[in-house]
C-alpha cells in the first residue's frame, strides 16, 4: 500500500486537505439535498400503500407435476415487479424457482393479473411476492 509523506519544506499533501475535503463534500451534500427537498411534501404513506383489488385467476384443475429434469428447490417461487401508479403490475419475474416450471408460471400469472389501487403521484413501488400453493383434495 502506498503511503503519502509530508515533504519536508513542510506543505501538507493529500493527508492533511482530507478532513476539510471531507466537511466539503458533506456540506455539499447537505445543500444539494435541501435544495432537493425543497416545496417537495413527502407522499402519503397511508394513500400511497398499494391495496390489491383484484386478484389473478388460475385455472381451475392445475396439471402440476415435476417434468423431466425437474427437482425442487425447497422453496415457494419469489416473484418480483413494480405496481405503477395506475395500479397495474409491470415488470414481473421469477426471482427465485421453486424447481417446477408449471409451478412458477402459475405464481408468475397470479401475481401479473393482480390489480393494485391508483395511487396518483406516489410513484412506481418495487417489491417481490412469495406465492405459497396450498393443495387441497379434489371434490
């Protein structure tokens, strides 16, 4: 590792300018987030929290069964995507597998048919599902 020395007319290098650099930058930071903030109201937390309205449907008789080469991977498939203002969800993805393809396709389409409540001027929400399947016997 490479060490800065004071040279020996006695001027101060990077070493010592590093705590007034340091107020600098904070102070810079400071004013920019101010300036920022500035007539900004932070949204309602209460208004702004996604309610879903409706739900994605699934078929009614799920032909689920692991393929060849399929193994499980122990866990429920994590879906991850945005809910727009609109309500609408967008960008949705498996995030993590449950190791059966038929399974997270089915988590991945409930969670894209879920309608979430228009929440004008609150901006895009990022979040991610965990979809449990509960099976039930036939009737």
């Amino acid at each position: 590792m490479a060490t800065l020395r004071q040279p020996s007319d006695g001027r101060c290098l990077i070493s010592c300018m590093a705590p007034s650099i340091f107020a600098f930058l904070s102070l810079l930071t400071m004013i920019v987030s101010a300036t920022a903030q500035e007539g900004v109201e932070p949204p309602n937390v209460k208004r702004c929290m996604p309610k879903a309205v409706k739900h994605g449907s699934l078929p009614k008789h799920l032909t689920v069964g692991p393929q060849k080469g399929e193994k499980a991977t122990g866990y429920s498939p994590l879906i991850s995507f945005q809910v727009l203002e609109s309500g609408n969800v967008a960008d949705a993805h498996v995030k993590r597998s449950s190791g059966f393809a038929d399974i997270d396709t089915y988590a991945l389409e409930w969670i894209q048919g879920t309608k979430y409540n228009a929440r004008s001027g609150c901006g895009v929400i990022e979040t991610e599902a965990s979809v449990s399947i509960h099976w039930t016997p036939g009737k």
